[in-house]
C-alpha cells in the first residue's frame, strides 16, 4: 500500500508525495490535466485497473527518473493515461467510449507494446473515480491536501 499526498499549489503544478509501505518517501511536480493533477489521472486508472504504472512502479522502489519504456509492463498504463486525459480535454469526459478504446489500441500499436484488455465498463468506472477525485480536489484549499491510498 503507498499513500499519496496531493498539494495544491499556484500556477500549472501541484505537488505529490507518495510515501512507500517501508516509509520512504518520493515527491514529484504534477502538472493540471484538466480538473485534476495528472498523477491523480494515474490513480484512477491505476486504482480500477489493477495495473502497475508510475504510482505502482515508485511503491515498488523505482526512483522518479525512469524513462517511459522502461518497463513493457506498464506502457499500457501510461498510454491509457494519455486517452483518459485526452477525453477530458476534448469533450469534458463524456467521449464515445469506442473511440476511446480504439485509440487506446492504436497508441499501444504506435508504441510497439500490447494494449492491456479495457472494457466499456473500465473507462466508465475510471471516469466516475476521476469526476469523484475532481470533486474532492476542488474542494481543496491553496496549499491544501488530498490524501489518497493505493493497494
């Protein structure tokens, strides 16, 4: 389990803190993607999908310099990160959900790495944890905090 500590700060960055089950700690800049900080997409997608992406990988000791690709595992959590956030930006979270699935699909293509198995039901679950994280983060005062766990 890591716990996750979201600043809201002035400007276009907020800041996390994730704390690992063994105590340490890592904090990284998270730039607004829309109504929430883009680590926070990370957790909704990472928290319905099961599946190891950033958040996962830095709970499991890798440090915050890794380059994307490093590891073929969790490219299609980045990539389904990327989709999540574009829908929000081009029709406020309400794309057709096909669409969405087909460009999942032909990222991962792009990339050369399999595309993980995401259902209908999947990209509706991760839109209602984001809508509930952007409710909750609005509510966050400047310099205040969300605090977040993922198992």
């Amino acid at each position: 389990m890591i716990h996750l500590v979201f600043t809201r700060l002035p400007g276009k960055m907020d800041r996390l803190q994730i704390t690992r089950a063994d105590g340490s700690t890592a904090e990284v800049d998270c730039p607004r993607q829309g109504m929430i900080p883009h680590d926070m997409v990370h957790h909704a997608v990472e928290s319905v999908l099961h599946a190891p992406g950033f958040l996962r990988r830095v709970a499991a000791g890798e440090g915050l310099g890794f380059t994307e690709g490093a590891s073929l595992e969790a490219e299609p959590v980045e990539r389904l990160v990327d989709v999540m956030q574009a829908d929000v930006w081009s029709s406020g979270g309400t794309g057709n959900i096909a669409e969405m699935r087909a460009l999942y699909q032909l990222a991962c293509e792009e990339r050369g790495h399999p595309a993980a198995p995401v259902e209908a039901a999947d990209i509706l679950q991760i839109r209602a944890v984001m809508a509930d994280l952007a409710t909750r983060w609005n509510a966050v005062p400047l310099h205040g905090n969300l605090t977040l766990s993922l198992a």
